[in-house]
C-alpha cells in the first residue's frame, strides 16, 4: 500500500494531472506551485513532484477530488455559439452563457478553447481535455481562426493592404494573415479574415485601427474544424472520426496521418481570390 508521507515516482506530473482536470493552464499551475499554494499529501507540492489519484490533493482550501484525477476519455465538442451569450460559467448579472446550452458531465468539465466576446457569434471548441484546450490556445502552434466580418464605412486597398501588412495595437503588432472580400456594397461589405491568435478583440481592433467599424463578427472556422450550415445557432455536436484525426493532427497530438488523394479540397474553405494577401 502507498505511504501518503512520501512523494511517488510512479503517475504524472502534478501540473499536468491538474490542468488535464480543468484547473487551469500547466503554466498557471506551475506557478500556484512554485508559490506554495499546492500540497500533496499534507506537504507543500513541488515542481515534479508525481501524483496518482490515491494522493490527497489542495489547491489553497479547495481539495481535489479523487474523480477529478483519474484519466477519462476525452470529450471533445463543436457548439455554434449566438450574439448575447457570454463565454463564462456565472454571470452575476444573470444574463446567459454558453456552458448552459451544453450537455452535463460527471467527473469532468468543459473547457473553452478561447473564447468569442457577447456581441461575437459563431464556431466555439468544448473540451474536457485541458492539455489539448491549451495547446489549441498556445500562440506557438499558430493555428489559424478565420471571420466572417461586415464592416461600415469606406474601405480601400490601401487600408486592406495595411491590415495584412500589420498595425500596432495597445498590446503589440498584430496583422491579418488573409483579407477576402465575400459581398455586400455600399458602405457595408463583409469580408473573410484569417489571424493566427486570439488577443481581446483583435479582428475589433484591426479595422479599427483603420477608421473602419465591426458591425457583425462571426467564427466560422478554427484550424481544420469549419462551421457549416447544418449545425444550428446555439446548438452543438460531436466532432466527426475525421474532424478530431485533423484537430489533433494541428496540435501534433497524434501520428501523421497517410496522405491524401489529389483533387480532394476541404469542404468549406474560403476561396484563395485574395483581396489583400502577404506570402
């Protein structure tokens, strides 16, 4: 029988077992550890330190439940997110969030891949894995997320090709990766942009930082996962064998896959008729 006094070599990392339980990212947890705010077994953790599901784990106050540290299957969800949903589990204000529309779970929780602000529709992840949420979320696996943007006031190709070019916001340089434009006339045109992280606001800001105002944003693709038409507002689905062979493919979580035939283009994808472009 394991003696609780003594740190194990045997399970997994503590933060990564914390943070595939939902607790946050391995990065914050490796710093509530550090800090001193972990123990293992009535013992402050360490970095390193292994765990199995027989430790007795605190965060602070709160302890960890045994279910919480046992590997489960993985989840893994696509939900066609509305206007006027907030991307949180509680609003003080009552207004309504997207965890109320999913399905329930035992022993686990949903984690938002990223997240959409309220007046932003369209394609959200759901996991219960939150190793695979925060490799999706990394900056370092540059995975695309693509808009559908209708935007207001006089656009220009000078103003488009500055938008790929790259402008300075308020927290760093950011660009668009692509800009095609896809309808509308007059003063309000939509267009499909395509960046390659997910800061406050960013699509927002970028036509803003040219004069030009948002009136409608909409997710419909992230990384090799594509909202199509059949899948509701505010309804949700399972991802297809292919979706999650793709999906973990994109984090380099899984084998390289067998190539494929010639000729054989992904459903949904944005024409390449660039308005603007930057190769």
């Amino acid at each position: 029988m394991k003696n609780k006094s003594q740190p194990t070599d045997s399970g997994e990392r503590l933060q990564k077992v914390l943070a595939n339980a939902g607790f946050g990212s391995r990065r914050e947890l490796e710093r509530q550890i550090e800090a001193g705010e972990v123990s293992v077994n009535g013992k402050t953790a360490k970095l390193g330190d292994r765990v199995t599901p027989e430790d007795t784990i605190y965060i602070g106050r709160t302890k960890v439940g045994a279910w919480r540290l046992k590997k489960q299957e993985a989840q893994i969800i696509i939900y066609n997110k509305p206007e006027g949903e907030l991307v949180t589990r509680d609003d003080p204000g009552g207004r309504p969030t997207v965890f109320s529309r999913l399905p329930k779970l035992v022993g686990s929780r949903w984690i938002a891949v990223g997240r959409l602000d309220l007046n932003t529709s369209g394609l959200m992840i759901f996991t219960t894995d939150g190793e695979l949420a925060n490799k999706l979320m990394h900056p370092s696996q540059q995975i695309e997320r693509e808009y559908a943007v209708r935007v207001n006031g006089e656009v220009t190709s000078e103003k488009l090709q500055q938008l790929v070019n790259g402008v300075e916001l308020d927290d760093g340089f950011a660009r668009f990766e692509d800009i095609v434009e896809s309808g509308g006339e007059g003063r309000n045109r939509w267009f499909h942009v395509v960046i390659m992280e997910g800061r406050n606001r960013e699509v927002r800001r970028l036509w803003e930082s040219v004069d030009l105002k948002v009136n409608r944003l909409k997710r419909v693709r992230f990384g090799p996962l594509f909202l199509d038409s059949s899948l509701a507002v505010g309804r949700h689905r399972e991802l297809t064998e292919q979706e999650l062979s793709d999906l973990l493919m994109a984090t380099s979580a899984a084998p390289e896959p067998e190539p494929k035939k010639r000729g054989r283009g992904r459903k949904g994808k944005t024409p390449r008729n660039k308005t603007a472009s930057r190769r």
